[in-house]
C-alpha cells in the first residue's frame, strides 16, 4: 500500500526533528531564475557592535529584506516539508521560519552575504525543476510532488552529479530552518529542551553524577 502524502510528512518531520537540532547550533556559530530580481540592496553597517536589545524590532528594521513575496511563499512551503505540523508542534512556516530565512539572508555580513546567494540560487533551481516535472510552483505542488524532488537533494553523497548544486542548497536550507524553528518555544518544547526555566528550588547535580565525578 502506497502511504498517504500526510503520512509521509509526519514520518519526515519525525526523523529530522532530532538530526537538525545539531545542525542548528553549527548555523550559528560559524533568483537565479530567469528574469527574476536581483537581491535586495543591504545597509553596510548593520545593527554595530551595541545592539539595542530592549527595543522591539520588526522585519526590515534593521536592513532591507530580501525575499519577493514569490520567493517567502516558496521559503514557507520548503520549511513545511522540512518541518511539517504534528501533534506536538505547528509547522515551521507557523512559526515564522520563513521570516527568520529572510532576516538571516539579508543581513551585511559576510557569512550571510554568501548565504543570500545559496538561498536564492536554489529558489530558483527549485522553482525551475518543479515547473519542468509537474508545470506548477513549488507551492502549488502535492505533498507527494514536493517530496519528490527533495528526495534528489536531501542528501548531498548520494546526490547525483546534476543535482549535487541543489543539494548544496537544501543543506543550507534545512540547517536555517532548524535553526529558526528549535529556538523558538514551541520547537524548544518539541525537542523537550527545558532550560531557563525557573525552578522552585536548586536542588543541586543528582548524586550519582557526583558520586561518579568524585566530589560524593
């Protein structure tokens, strides 16, 4: 029996939940199609080295963004295969992933400079291959159709030579919308993260980890 494109989603979204969470400490640490825009003009200064953290910003406050409304409908359907709805947690596009995509992608640094040009070159593969196989978006495909062509680049060694660029970008891809999704509440819940959170009283190391540390 074939499974059901919502069964296929929830099996995804199972399985990377736990490999992406590693991925996402790594991302913070450290329109390519034809006739499309070019990416957006940044600000050269960016936010300094005294960010003001009590003031609340919104999108585009600090800088332009980058992401056509084309390109973040897009940017919100690929997180969704990613990181699909369950019955523990929205989906990422629920959790403004694709915003965070765009900030992160317009951002005058040179880490998310060189990004822009991964994200956006792949948008538009995207947009190109979906058209080619089923003649829509890539937001307008079934479930089954958008996993079909992500399973020819969700994972680069086994990719094949055509396709190893566009692998390159899902990997990037896959790693920011990690890292957008678990460091917000509900992806932290998801994972069962439960630090800063206050606790009624310190209780101290269980006394096992003492005992095997030496100090019991």
């Amino acid at each position: 029996m074939t499974p059901s494109p919502h069964s296929l989603r929830m099996d995804r979204r199972d399985a990377v939940r736990w490999m992406l969470t590693a991925a996402a400490s790594v991302v913070f640490l450290e329109q390519y199609a034809a006739g499309g825009p070019a990416p957006a003009a940044v600000a050269p200064a960016g936010y300094g080295t005294d960010p003001d953290l009590v003031r609340d910003f919104k999108p585009g406050d600090l800088w332009p963004l980058t992401l056509t409304a084309a390109q973040h409908r897009t940017v919100a359907a690929l997180c969704d295969v990613i990181i699909p709805a369950d019955g523990k947690s929205p989906s990422a596009s629920a959790l403004k992933v694709p915003d965070f995509i765009d900030e992160w992608i317009s951002a005058p640094y040179p880490a998310q400079i060189a990004d822009r040009k991964v994200i956006l070159d792949g948008l538009g593969w995207l947009e190109a291959e979906s058209q080619r196989r089923f003649g829509a978006n890539f937001a307008d495909l079934a479930t089954i159709q958008q996993l079909k062509i992500c399973d020819d680049i969700c994972h680069r060694p086994t990719a094949k030579p055509e396709h190893l660029e566009a692998a390159s970008f899902f990997n990037k891809f896959r790693d920011l919308t990690a890292g957008g999704f678990y460091t917000t509440p509900e992806g932290m819940k998801d994972i069962g993260y439960v630090g800063n959170v206050p606790l009624p009283a310190f209780e101290g190391p269980p006394p096992a980890v003492l005992k095997q540390l030496g100090l019991a």
